[in-house]
C-alpha cells in the first residue's frame, strides 16, 4: 500500500511551502488525534529551517480494485 499526502490550497495560506509541510511529516514531535474526530489529527514538526510547525492531517482512505 502506498501512502500519499495531498495538500490542499489552505495549507500555504500562512506562508508555508510545501516543502515545509513534507519536513513537518517526515519527522513529527507530536500526532495527536483531535477529539471527536476519528479521522483528524494535530501534527506538529519542523520545517525545513528548523521552525516548529502545526499541521492538521485528515486520514482518508481510498479502496481501489
């Protein structure tokens, strides 16, 4: 199974890049389920200069035959 990130257009609302969210991912301090929300979690990472950066990650999973 191959897993992919799809980032949508508000994510760059803040000024971060996309590289920047792919660094905060590949190497997260903290993936915390959102309560209420089975399928939603906070992520916090650093970006590519070392900043620390808060993401919101919604898992959706995709069936193909």
């Amino acid at each position: 199974m191959q897993i992919s990130i799809i980032i949508n257009e508000s994510a760059f609302k803040h000024g971060v890049g996309e590289p920047d969210i792919q660094s905060a991912f590949s190497a997260f301090l903290l993936d915390c389920a959102i309560d209420g929300d089975e399928n939603k979690y906070l992520v916090i990472g650093f970006d590519t200069k070392g900043n620390l950066i808060e993401l919101m990650n919604i898992i959706s999973t995709f069936f193909t035959q």
